[in-house]
C-alpha cells in the first residue's frame, strides 16, 4: 500500500490498527489509505460498516481493506468512470 499522507511505499502483507508510516508518522490504519473509501463523496461505499467520525484519524474498521493505486493528494481515479460517461454524452459536438 501507499500512504496517502506522504507516499511512502508500505510493503507489510497487513496493516493493524495502530500502524505508523514509516515516513511520516501518520496512521496508515484510516479511512483515506482505505480501498473502499470514495473521497470524492467523502463516505466508505460498504454499506455495512460503521460511520467514522475523523476519516484520517486511525479507527478499527474490520472492512479495511489496504490501498493499491492511491498517490499523495490524488483521488485515486474514483469519479472518472462519471467523467468518461458525461464526456461520451455531451451535447458540444451539436
């Protein structure tokens, strides 16, 4: 995983709860270093899992799941399905 606060490349196969990054000193166990997090609507998408109240603070989520694609200050691509929907029906070329 990456940590979304500095990048750092976290290699360990789990991250637990109170998980430090090794570059920063943040907690790598959060909402946004989360797979199934949508920071663009700034909520989880499970429907199962608890409200977090401080989404970069460490919580004890059991449906973390580690992030694969996230760099720093980006939101890891969620969103542009949307986007490639709105570009492929847009009224510009009429």
């Amino acid at each position: 995983m990456i940590c979304r606060n500095c990048g750092y490349r976290y290699d360990r196969r789990t991250v637990g709860f109170g998980t430090l990054c090794e570059s920063c000193g943040e907690y790598l166990h959060t909402c946004f270093n989360c797979d199934i997090y949508d920071s663009k609507a700034e909520r989880c998408r499970s429907l199962t899992t608890e409200a977090v109240s401080d989404r970069k603070s460490r919580n004890y989520c059991e449906e973390f799941v580690k992030n694969t694609d996230i760099v720093p200050g980006s939101d890891s691509g969620r969103g542009k399905t949307s986007d490639d929907f709105k570009t492929l029906f847009s009224m510009d070329g009429e």
